[in-house]
C-alpha cells in the first residue's frame, strides 16, 4: 500500500510543480473575467459529467476484486454506461450554457470542448482495471506521458497568445491523450483482459448499486462547484474570476486525498473481508494522514494568502487574498469527506455518503444565498468551508450508525487519545 501510495504522490507533486506554473500563468494572461467564464463553464459542465461516471468507480473496483473472472464483463458492461452517461452530458451542457449565458459564442465553445473531453474520460474504466489489481506503475507512467505533451501544448498556446476557446482545448487535449494511454497501458499488460463485452443483467446490476453514489457524487460537486454557478449568476464573471483564482491554488492540493484513496482502496477493502480490527487499524492511519496533512497544508497558506495571490497572480487579483484565506480551511473537510468513502461503501451504506452530500450541497446553496450577496466572493468561500466541514466530520456524530466513523476522525486527529486500552 505504501509503494502504492508513493508512486501515486511523486507523480502528483511533478503535476503540481509543472501545473501550478502553467496555471499561475494561465491566469495572468486571461485575466478576472476570461477566468471568470472558464471556471463557471468548466464547474457547469463537471457537475453534469457525473451523469457519465454514475459513481460506478469504487463499485467496480470493488467488484473487480471480489469477481476477477468476471471482468471482461464487468468492464464492458461499465464502459457502456460511461459512453451513454458521456453523450448525454455532452448535450445538457451545451443546452444548459446555451440557456444560461445566451448569445455567448465563447461560452458555447467551451461547452462543447469541455463537454467532449467527457466521452474521452469514460475510458477511465481502464485505469479502475489497474487500481483493482493494485498496480499503480502503469497507469500512473501513461497519465505522467499525458500531462507531459498536453502541458507543451498548452504553454505553446499561451506563448501565441490564443483565444479563450483554444486555451480551454489545450486543457482538455489532456483528458484525451490520456484515455489513449491508459488503452496503450493496458494492451501492454500479458493478463490484461480482452475482447469486453457488455451485459445488460450486470450493468443493471452496477447501476442498482452505484446509484447512491452516484447522487453522492453530484451533491459532492454540487457543494464544491455550485459557488462559481451562483457567483457568476449573482455577481458576474469578473467577481468569478477573484473567486476562481483563490480556488485554484486550493484545488492544487486536491490531488492528495484523491490519490490517497485510490491507492488504499483494495488493501482496506481486502482488510474489510478478513480482520474488521485490522481494517478500522488502516482506515485510521488514511484519517491521521489526510487530516494532519490538510492542516498543515492550510495554516501556512491562510497566512500567506494575500502574499501568494499578488506575487502569484499579479495586482489585479489582489481581492483573491482573504478568498484563498477562508478556502483553504475547506481542505480538512473535503480530505475526510473523501477518506470516508471506502468506509461506507465497504460496509454497503452508500445511501448514508449521500445523505452527507447532500447535506453538504444543500447547506452550501443556502448559506450561498445570505453571504454571495453581502460579501461576494468571500461569502461563498465561506459557505464552501462551513458545508463541507460539518457534513463530512460533525455530522457523522448525529446519527448512531456512524459515531464510530466519528471517533475515529476524532482519534485521527488526536492521536494521543486514538490509543486504545491493553487488556
């Protein structure tokens, strides 16, 4: 699990040195407003490219483990409903923008790029493959040789000084060059399965499963994208753009729990099945290491924030400062909030991480509504820190089914007590 992890952080961090750099000057060059309409673009079309992922990716991994001599159907069965999900995203976004921002030709052209990037995205089901078999190397390498042609290709763009929509492609020429790799990955594979084939029975099968997680999914992107949408809405692109800048540099960090998750996901789950104490042991340190490791990514950035957006962004997204001040604090409840994924779904509660995302979206929509109008874009960092910390770690205290999962955020967090009695 460690050499998984560690393959899957290095690959990371040369992705957050390269990107942050790309990024930084990404955002210099388009300015409040170009950043503004990106970001509302890109939040509107990833919230219904869930449509396309219908949460099937911890119930396959899942089931990969459990049935390996089923994955040939398992897999095409999956990949049938991502390339279904993926085309009928591709339509409701460019309806959606069409209908939101009308007679905005840039908007509509980031629609489609970003909306086809989706299709190209239901080859993922590839790297799940990987994930279930516990071999990080491969995919990880293809996705390093991905990023590596894509961010030269962006970096020519912004050296021609290309327009809005051409920028936009350069972000999704990755999700694309990456779905080919992952398929060169995998063919070069000896036991790689072939010949997939798609079942109906099986994929009502994953799809009665997924469901939960599925919505959970959208709530979750609903609670960490719905501020752009509304900001947007309620206060224009250019009072996006302060809010997008600040969320970027968070989102640089969004990586590690994500990483974190994949790697451990078959080891606790294999736990899960043979040692509940062992597994609860596991899950434990996943918890210590994602939440210390959220706070000390937070408390330097809140202190440094006005310092990091102007020498990062230039004057002009002097306001993205206490922006990035309040977001930041965002990250120990999104780092549990994904931590607990494995835990509910191991013990077949997806319903309940629903109910926790849905909780999250909702709260941050209302809490959206009181403080966008008064304070703008520091309202809804605001509104993003407060839902998704007390949906993700508080809330697990309310109800008895989950006051163990509680504690052991709570133990995490408090090592010196997370120590039980020796009989």
């Amino acid at each position: 699990m460690r050499r998984n992890v560690s393959w899957m952080m290095a690959d990371k961090v040369v992705r957050l040195v390269v990107g942050l750099a790309i990024n930084v000057w990404m955002v210099r060059y388009l300015g409040a407003s170009a950043l503004g309409l990106l970001g509302f673009t890109q939040s509107v079309v990833s919230i219904l490219a869930i449509l396309s992922q219908l949460g099937l990716e911890t119930i396959l991994v899942r089931e990969l483990v459990r049935r390996p001599q089923d994955e040939r159907t398992l897999l095409g069965s999956a990949l049938a409903l991502r390339l279904g999900g993926a085309v009928l995203t591709l339509g409701l976004a460019v309806t959606a923008i069409a209908g939101l921002r009308r007679g905005d030709a840039d908007a509509l052209a980031l629609a489609v790029v970003f909306g086809s990037a989706v299709i190209a995205q239901s080859l993922d089901v590839v790297e799940l493959w990987f994930q279930s078999r516990s071999r990080v190397v491969p995919f990880v390498v293809a996705r390093a040789v991905a990023f590596a042609v894509a961010s030269g290709v962006r970096v020519a763009a912004l050296v021609a000084h290309a327009s809005l929509p051409v920028i936009a492609f350069t972000v999704a020429v990755e999700v694309f060059l990456g779905a080919a790799a992952l398929v060169v990955a995998l063919r070069l594979q000896g036991d790689a399965p072939r010949q997939w084939h798609a079942e109906r029975a099986t994929a009502c099968r994953l799809l009665s499963e997924s469901w939960p997680l599925m919505l959970n999914s959208v709530a979750s992107l609903l609670a960490i994208r719905i501020d752009q949408t509304m900001l947007t809405l309620m206060k224009g692109v250019h009072e996006n753009g302060i809010y997008a800048a600040a969320q970027r540099l968070t989102e640089v960090v969004f990586f590690i729990p994500l990483a974190v998750a994949t790697a451990t996901a078959p080891t606790l789950l294999r736990s899960h099945a043979r040692d509940r104490a062992e597994y609860e042991r596991r899950l434990g340190r996943v918890f210590t290491l994602l939440g210390w490791g959220a706070i000390a990514i937070a408390l330097p950035v809140s202190l440094l924030a006005d310092w990091l957006t102007v020498v990062l962004f230039g004057s002009a997204f002097r306001d993205s400062g206490p922006v990035l001040a309040l977001h930041i604090w965002s990250t120990p409840g999104l780092f549990m909030g994904v931590a607990i994924t494995n835990w509910f779904v191991a013990e077949g509660r997806q319903g309940g991480l629903m109910l926790r995302s849905v909780l999250a979206a909702a709260l941050n929509i209302v809490l959206n509504f009181g403080l966008i109008p008064a304070f703008g874009a520091r309202g809804a960092a605001l509104a993003t820190l407060v839902s998704l910390t007390f949906a993700y770690v508080f809330a697990n205290a309310l109800f008895p089914s989950t006051r163990l999962l509680f504690r052991l955020q709570m133990r995490a967090l408090l090592p010196r007590r997370a120590r039980p009695e020796r009989p």
